[in-house]
C-alpha cells in the first residue's frame, strides 16, 4: 500500500509544467496530481489536455484550486453530457442537484452505511441500469482520523488475477437482481411492466404501490479500458448486501454464487495493490468509475468529515477518443 | 382542457412552467427527463387521462410533440 499526505511525498514523480497546470504522477501507470501554476481558475483548465490525462491515468487530484463546493458543477458540467439519474433524486449540496453527501447520500434511497463504518471495494453503482462513467469526490472537511478512502485500479488487479479467475469472470456475466427506489409513489396505481434501453438490464417493472422499480441487471466484471487495449475488473462483488438494499440478490449469470477461494484472491490482490488517499480540504478527486474501485476506511461517528460526491453517466467526450494509438506510444 | 391537462403533466412531473413546453423539449434534454423522470411522466398522463399506455408507445414518447401524435391513439383528441 502506498499513500500521498503532500505533494511532496516520494512516491509523486515526473514533475511537469504544462500550460497552466503543473502534472505529477503518483505511479507509472495511474494516478495524477494536478496543482494550479499561477492561481488558475480550474474551470480555465484545458479541457482537451485534462481529458487526456483522465483517460491516460484514471484518477485526478485536484489540489491547490481553492474553489468552494457551490461551484462544483461548473467545472463537472464541463465534462459530463449526462448525470446519473438515480443520483439526482437523492438530497442535494449547496444549491446543486447534482451534487450530494458521500456518506449520507443513499439513505434516502433505501441504502447507505450508518455512521462511519468502513465500506468495501465497489464501482459506484456498478450494479445499476445508470453505471456512471465519472465519479467526482470533493472534500469540504477532511476526516479528523481514518475515515481515507482507498482506490484501486481495476486494471492493474485484472492483470494481477490467475487466469483460472480472469476465465470465470470472462466466460459470463454477473447477475444483480435490483429494487431500485425512484422517489415517487402512486398509491392504487399497481405494476406497470418497464423497459429501460440499457444493455443487460431485464425483467422490469415498476410497483408504483411502492414506487420500486424491480429489474435484472446483467453485467461482466471486467470490461474494456478506454484505451481499448486492457480490461478493467471494475463491479460491485464486494459490497456486503446488508448495507446495499438494492441489491436483492447477486449471483453469476447462471445462478451459481462466486467461490470463496475466488473473493479472497481477488481481496488479497486488490490489498496489494491499495492507494490510500488522505484527505485535504478543497480536494477535488475525477475517477475513471469503470476501471477503479474505490472503498472507505472507517472513522468516527462525529468526525466533521464531510466529501461530496457528484456521478457523471455519460462523459461529454467519447470513451477512449484521447486514446488513439499514436498518443500513447 | 385536453392541452392543459397534458402541459399540466409535463409541468408537475418536471417541476417546470409553461416557457419550457413546446418543441425543443425532448427526453434528456433537461436534467429531470432522464430514464426514471420518463417513468413519473407516464404515470401523470396515464393518470390524467384514465389511459394505459403500451410499451411500445412509452419508448416512443421521446420529445413533448412526439408525445401529442402518441397520445392521439389513445382517443384523445389534443
């Protein structure tokens, strides 16, 4: 495990000044810090050139940029063609509906961890009919003790498995059966049959009694990187369903449970592979949701932490299109 | 009454006013006309309108004047 406290920390490399940014590697592989070179507005920031690096490392810091929480979103509207719709429906932050609590924010929607408990490896939503592209963490208090959150990069876990794992999840597709709460009740009115356009999501239908929308969502482990060349095991395996009450039940395809010995090689490699990110005030975080996982160490009750977490469906770039095969060689 | 009862629909589901209603409304053009705002429409016209709709029209009912034609077949004269 390694982990970043300050710029300054070993680990951070490859120092360059771009135009109006200054670059740092936190590994060969992933990860970037990204620092203002002369109190730059972030929202000046080149979109092209961060675009770039985003689908080159998968995660960006921001950090040094000094804008406060109400004007999150004009810097993600930048990036994104679409929000999460699931997402939008839980309580907003600082006059944004887009943007809400990390750790409060699925409580209304039936879910959530109570307190500071820690919470495993996931893709956020990685389960979801609205699997979100880009997630956004924003750090308006950073936790007083524990309470960091841990990333992992999917690709470099798929490349760690055995290929008798990498086999299982390849040969078929996971199967979450989903009651998904969409904020609106119509007492009287029964079930209505559904159909969502998205690929693997089945067997819909909406109990507007309960304002539940029940379906199946069938979805790989591991799917393509935006590079088109690597696969990324980016899902929702981990998550105990206890404290995910959307998730009814969890099984591969063909109705068999994951082997333990499976779970605990991939735990045991994701372990290996752990970056710990200690919160700063004014932390601005842009994950690549459908290559890393991401977990929470615990912390306590009343600690003041407090991060905003904002979900980009559908970024406003194409999947992969910084990536052509001339710019990475 | 008809067009109102229908406006009236668009206007409750998305939390919008009149300005907002005519061509240039169409799914995923606002924020609140997503996949689960979709849902919450159907429902108000359907209730509005004492209508069941078929699946096949809900997917088609992409834009507010796709909507019109759409809610036609239902015998509703708009």
């Amino acid at each position: 495990m390694y982990s970043i406290n300050n710029l300054s920390y070993n680990k951070v490399k490859n120092k360059e000044r771009l135009c109006n940014m200054i670059k740092q590697e936190i590994s060969d592989d992933w990860g970037c810090i990204i620092t203002p070179s002369n109190n730059e507005d972030i929202q000046k920031l080149e979109y092209n050139e961060i675009v770039y690096l985003f689908e080159r490392y998968g995660a960006l810091l921001f950090r040094g940029f000094g804008f406060p929480p109400e004007k999150i979103t004009t810097v993600t509207d930048q990036y994104t063609e679409r929000y999460s719709g699931e997402a939008q429906r839980r309580p907003s932050r600082y006059g944004q509906k887009v943007v809400h609590d990390v750790d409060m924010s699925g409580m209304n929607m039936g879910r959530g961890v109570i307190g500071g408990a820690s919470v495993g490896w996931h893709s956020e939503n990685g389960f979801s009919p609205t699997w979100p592209e880009v997630i956004w963490l924003y750090c308006v208090t950073p936790p007083e003790k524990g309470g960091k959150t841990m990333l992992c990069d999917g690709k470099a876990l798929w490349e760690a498995l055995s290929v008798k794992t990498k086999s299982f999840f390849t040969a078929q597709p996971v199967r979450y059966q989903l009651e998904i709460p969409i904020g609106n009740k119509k007492p009287g009115k029964g079930i209505k049959p559904w159909f969502l356009n998205t690929i693997g999501t089945g067997d819909c239908y909406i109990d507007w009694d309960t304002g539940i929308l029940h379906c199946t969502q069938l979805r790989f482990a591991v799917q393509e990187g935006r590079s088109g060349r690597d696969l990324c095991f980016s899902n929702h395996l981990y998550i105990d369903l206890d404290t995910e009450p959307q998730i009814i039940s969890r099984t591969m395809a063909d109705g068999q449970e994951i082997p333990e010995s499976i779970m605990e090689e991939i735990h045991q490699k994701a372990d290996n592979l752990t970056f710990e990110h200690s919160w700063e005030k004014g932390d601005f975080v842009m994950v690549d949701n459908l290559r890393f996982l991401h977990a929470r160490r615990a912390y306590e009750k009343d600690d003041p932490r407090e991060l905003l977490l904002t979900q980009t469906e559908r970024a406003s770039f194409g999947y992969g299109s910084s990536l052509t095969r001339k710019s990475i060689n | 009454m008809v067009q109102k009862k229908y406006d009236q629909a668009f206007m409750t589901t998305f939390d919008i006013d009149t300005s907002a209603l005519g061509p240039d409304l169409k799914y995923e053009s606002i924020q609140e006309w997503d996949s689960i705002g979709h849902m919450g429409l159907i429902a108000e016209l359907e209730d509005s309108f004492d209508i069941s709709m078929e699946m096949d029209d809900i997917i088609d009912f992409s834009s507010y004047e796709k909507g019109k034609e759409i809610i036609k077949k239902y015998d509703i004269d708009i």
